[in-house]
C-alpha cells in the first residue's frame, strides 16, 4: 500500500518547463508501475507518461520528445519533465500507481498545469 502526492504544478506561459513530483509513502515502491494522466476541464482523463517496475516507458503521442518520465526508486519519487509546454498541455495532472492483474492501484490529488499567454 501507498500514499502518493504530486508537486511542481504551476502556471507557465508556451514553450516553458515544469517538473513534476510524484513522492510516495509506503512500502515496495519498486514493484508498481508508475503512470502520469492528466484530465482538462469537459474531457476524459488521458494516459500521459508510463514507467514500469520492469524499466518499460511509455508515452502519449502528444507528448512524445517534449515529456520525459524518471523514477528514483530509492526515494520513492517518480518525476515528468515537461519541455516546450502548450496551452493543450493545461489541465490537472495525476500519479497514479498499480500493479498489472492486481486489484489495488493508487492516485495521488493531483496537481494543475497552465500554459497561457
């Protein structure tokens, strides 16, 4: 079981950068998958970054080469790097983490992106 909690939101104007924190509290950090969403105002949420337990990353293709996902297992943290940020990359971004074919997964509350001229 873990407690997740984002940081590093902000508001930033196009074609700046922001990290993001995702830091957890519990235990077996290393064994979960860690994926970033993020959800806007009147829009589903959307698969953003994906780092897996067994060093697999993925990403959103409207993201890919501007994001980058890292993890440091050893402090239980898990980080997006955001680069050349656009006013579609607004929205609430959330850490999320699970293990596949496991039940339990858990979110963190999330953390507000704007980009804005």
């Amino acid at each position: 079981q873990v407690q997740l909690v984002e940081s590093g939101g902000g508001l930033v104007q196009p074609g700046g950068s922001l990290r993001l924190s995702c830091t957890a509290s519990g235990s077996d950090f290393e064994l979960y998958t860690i994926t970033w969403y993020r959800q806007a105002p009147g829009k589903q949420r959307d698969m953003v970054a994906r780092f897996t337990s067994g060093g697999y990353i993925a990403y959103g293709v409207s993201v890919e080469g501007r994001f980058t996902i890292s993890r440091d297992n050893a402090k239980n943290a898990a980080y997006l790097k955001m680069d050349s940020l656009e006013v579609e990359d607004t929205a609430v971004y959330y850490c999320h983490a699970g293990i596949p074919g496991v039940n339990h997964a858990y979110w963190g509350q999330g953390t507000q992106v704007t980009v804005t001229v």
